[in-house]
C-alpha cells in the first residue's frame, strides 16, 4: 500500500504534536526548576546549569518544530538534537536507575522515528554530489 501525502502529512502533524508537547513540557519544566524533573535530572548526574541549557533548548526546537513548511534545515538539526536527548536518557537511565525506567526514552524514540519518517516524505532530502568518489 502506498501512503499519500494527505496521510503523511497528517501522521506528521500528529507525531510533531506530541513531539512538541512532550519536549515542550519536559522543557518548561527544566527552566522552570519543576522538583520531578530537577531531582530525577539531578540523580543521573546532570548540573543544574544543563538542566537550564537543555530546558532553552528543548523551547526553542519546539518553536522550529511548530513553523509550517519553513525551516525545513533547521527542523533537521531540531530532529537530531531530540534524538540525542532522547539516546542520553535512555543511557542515563539504564546507567543509574535500571532499565525500567526506560520506558518513557523507547516511546519518544518510536513516537519521534515515525514523525521524522513522515517528515522525509512530505519535504525529500535534496541529492547533491559532493565531487567526492
């Protein structure tokens, strides 16, 4: 079966969404020192100066997220940043709290996969040819 664009692009929209409202809240949360996330943050180790940093940071790739059609470079570098967070966690995690607590990095990781994927499809990655064989 192939998806149309109409179908990728409301799987997308859906997927950037949840995106945006899980790492929006997460990042809200950081900047605006919530004690679940400072203590949990804190437990694995992280400085409270990065749990600000990361908190700006998460807002502002929500923001990049949320623009229609635009920024298109922009949203894949946002895309890679959540990636990282999202890999850090579930290292983290495992490292200090056991793999249990896990769960919540494995669910971002698919959520995020099936919304960067639909991203592919409505906006293809450009071929360009380097020079170098």
């Amino acid at each position: 079966m192939i998806m149309t664009q109409k179908a990728a692009k409301t799987i997308y929209w859906i997927g950037t969404a949840l995106t945006s409202l899980w790492f929006g809240a997460s990042g809200f949360f950081e900047i605006t020192g919530n004690p679940i996330v400072w203590n949990i943050t804190r437990q694995l180790g992280y400085p409270p100066h990065f749990i600000y940093i990361l908190g700006v940071a998460k807002l502002s790739g929500v923001a990049v997220l949320l623009t229609p059609g635009k920024l298109l470079r922009l949203k894949e570098w946002v895309f890679a940043g959540v990636y990282f967070d999202i890999i850090f966690a579930f290292g983290s995690k495992v490292a200090v709290l056991g793999f249990p607590a896990t769960i919540d990095a494995i669910v971002a990781f698919v959520m995020v996969s099936v919304t960067y994927l639909m991203f592919r499809k409505i906006y293809p990655a450009p071929v360009t040819h380097s020079g170098l064989s």
